[in-house]
C-alpha cells in the first residue's frame, strides 16, 4: 500500500497493556509515525508515566498528552511536568490539555464552572510560564503570584512545548483558535462536524490576528483494520455504541439522530450494562453509523475514511487501534 501523502500519528490509551503500548510507540517511530499521543481518561491509566516512559526509549517521535484536564492538576504542577519531559526528551512534548466532563468532575470533587475561561486563564498561566520569567497572574479561576520554572542549569531560554486544546463543543474549538498552538480534534465524529468546526477555528483565529494555517489540527480517529472486513466493523461498532449510550458530548457531536441515541440508551437500560441489553443496543447501530464516524473494515476501507478527516481539514490523524492486530494498522498507515 502507497504511504499515506499527510503525518499520521498514534493514539493510546488502556486499551492495551502498558508494555504493549510502549512496543506499538516505538515501532510507529521506526514506521515514520510523526507522535505518540496518550488518552487519559476516569482513574484507568494517568497520562504521564506513559508519554515519559515512551519519550526514554526514542529519539525522534513526538509525544503529547490526548488529553490531560486542567482541574485535576494545578496549572503551574501542568508546567511543571511538561518542562520535566522537555528535558527528557527536548522539542519532542506535546501539552494536550482538555476541559474535564460530569459527572466525573463532581465524583472526584471539583467543582467545574465556565469551562471555556478556566481554559482561557490556563493556557495563558501555562504559555508565561514556558517563557521561563516570572509571572503574577490574577484571574476568575486561575491564580498565581510571581512564580517561575526553576532549572537546574543556567539555561533561561523558553520551553519550545506547544499547547493543544482537546475541543468538542464550538465555544471551546473558537477559544483553540484564539490562544492554543493547535487544537486536538475529538474522534466519533462525522465529516460535516470537521467543516463546521473549522469555521469556529477560524474566526477564533481572527479574533486574535491569527490565519487557520497557523493553528495545527490533528485529530483522533477510531481505527479498526482487519483483513476480514466484517470484523473490523463489528470492534467498531462496540465502541460507537459505548460511546453513544455513556458519553452525551460524543453523543452530540457525532451527528447521530438524537432518535436512535434515546433507542440505543434505552436499549441498555442503564449502567453498568448488562451482556443482554448490550447486545440489543448494539443491533441499533447500523454500519452506515459505524462508517459515518469511524475507520472500519478493510485496510483499504480505512486510508480512505482517514483520507476523508485529511481532505476536511485534518492535518496529522491521530489512529486509534481498536482492532486486535494493532500492527496491521501501523503497517497500513506506516510512511517508510
């Protein structure tokens, strides 16, 4: 298969083990994958031993957080982290931060409030703080009086960690284009959801005398290659249902008609879910669905829906294998 034309990069998260996760980044790298990004999500797998254990066994892959939140951890500790890794592995850290969801936010007890300004105020303590000089900042939610990043040689030069906002919904995609160096582009979502958040990309961009070419776009995409088609789509289809009964903003975004997400949520009967339930809610979700907001099937059924995110403004898909044969899809993405 003729290598993909665009960067593509890898997504993890506790899927597999983490030792597996440390194989599939390495081999990626050797494959010509441009990043490693690390999901972190609920309590199952912290973002940050990951991308620091991957980032010591390469040497040119770039590795990000796909995402970090910004309530979890105190901005400056976020600086802090991320200042650690440039020294581990200089130029190559990714800083993909997003927005933490409910009900998590109450259960793990942080009280969440305008979402799109704690954002605003942490990228803006987070950008200071890489400048490597003092900063005082007093804002509605983020707070912090004349601190600065230490280091333990005399190098002041800035930290070269660019920041990615994790957006869904358009208020905080318009806020990536305004102040982030990129934004990551959520997965499960259809093609028409790629132009119209563009069009809020850009006039975020405007607002700050920015063009949309400055602002990097890589995007997550669900990725389930199999030799045998059928299967590809049917590991898909496990997951597109998941995510349409527990995930309301995926659920929004996906394009889905709300008709059948109200079936398909009924069909479980709420959570956890049981094996029967699971299996009726899974018969709703057709393969016209699964095609609409995922790569499934075929090797070759996958480069051209991945081909499709790129054509609408994606610049590096960001694969997530979901499938077993996870190599087969490094091999069906490899650039060398």
């Amino acid at each position: 298969m003729t290598p993909p034309p665009y960067p593509v990069a890898l997504y993890l998260t506790d899927w597999h083990p983490i030792h597996d996760g440390i194989a599939y980044a390495k081999e990626a790298e050797a494959r010509g994958f441009d990043a490693v990004w690390q999901g972190e999500a609920y309590l199952n797998r912290d973002a940050i031993v990951p991308i620091a254990a991957i980032a010591a066994v390469t040497s040119r892959i770039k590795v990000g957080t796909g995402v970090i939140n910004n309530w979890t951890r105190n901005v400056p500790v976020i600086a802090a982290t991320f200042s650690t890794l440039n020294d581990l592995a200089p130029g190559r850290i990714l800083l993909g931060i997003g927005a933490l969801w409910e009900p998590f936010a109450t259960k793990v007890g942080v009280h969440r409030r305008r979402p799109v300004q704690a954002m605003r105020e942490g990228v803006a303590v987070l950008k200071a703080l890489f400048s490597m000089k003092p900063v005082t900042y007093r804002g509605e939610i983020v707070r912090v009086e004349d601190v600065q990043l230490d280091t333990e040689n005399a190098d002041r030069r800035p930290k070269p960690i660019p920041v990615y906002i994790g957006a869904t919904g358009f208020k905080m995609v318009e806020l990536s284009g305004e102040v982030a160096d990129g934004i990551l582009l959520n997965y499960l979502v259809p093609i028409a959801y790629n132009h119209k958040a563009l069009e809020h990309l850009e006039a975020g961009a405007k607002r700050a005398g920015r063009r949309l070419a400055e602002i990097d776009r890589p995007q997550l995409v669900v990725c389930s290659p199999d030799r045998d088609a059928a299967k590809g789509i049917e590991v898909a289809r496990e997951l597109v249902t998941r995510y349409l009964a527990q995930e309301p903003h995926f659920a929004t975004a996906s394009g889905v008609p709300g008709e059948l997400v109200d079936e398909i949520q009924a069909a479980c009967g709420g959570w956890p879910v049981t094996p029967e339930n699971f299996a009726r809610a899974k018969r709703l979700v057709t393969d016209d669905v699964v095609h609409m907001i995922a790569a499934a099937g075929s090797p070759e059924q996958c480069r051209r829906k991945v081909d499709e995110y790129v054509a609408a403004g994606c610049t590096c898909p960001v694969l997530y294998p979901i499938a077993p044969d996870v190599r087969l899809m490094l091999e069906t993405f490899a650039r060398r």
